[in-house]
C-alpha cells in the first residue's frame, strides 16, 4: 500500500467541509502526496491533537532557529 492509497483513505473518511480544506490547501499550494496525507490526517484530528501538533510544530521551529 503507497502513500497514495493512505491518502485517498483518509479523505474517503473525512467531513465534506474538513475535505474541502484539505483538497483546497493542496491544490492551491501543489502539496505533494505525503504532504496532503500529513495535512489529511490533521484535519481527522481532536482539537487536543491539533493543540500537541501546533506544540510540534513550534518546539521544531524553535530547534531550527537555534
């Protein structure tokens, strides 16, 4: 199963509205397949999860600017 497969699970698994998100942010900034899986996959989180992964992000932010 590729990255490919993956997505296209996810997004069979998603709300119309969070789709939407995902496919619109994709297509208008060319996210490659494993970038719309990752984003695909933000988008089935709990806001709990999107807090820890807007932590991630941050705390990764702050190691490459040191």
């Amino acid at each position: 199963m590729g990255i490919k497969d993956l997505l296209d699970d996810v997004m069979d698994q998603l709300p119309a509205d969070r789709k939407t998100a995902v496919t619109a942010l994709t297509d208008e900034y060319g996210a490659s397949d494993t970038c719309a899986f990752m984003l695909a996959l933000v988008a089935t989180a709990t806001p709990r999860e999107r807090r820890l992964t807007r932590m991630l992000l941050n705390e990764l932010e702050r190691v490459t600017m040191e």
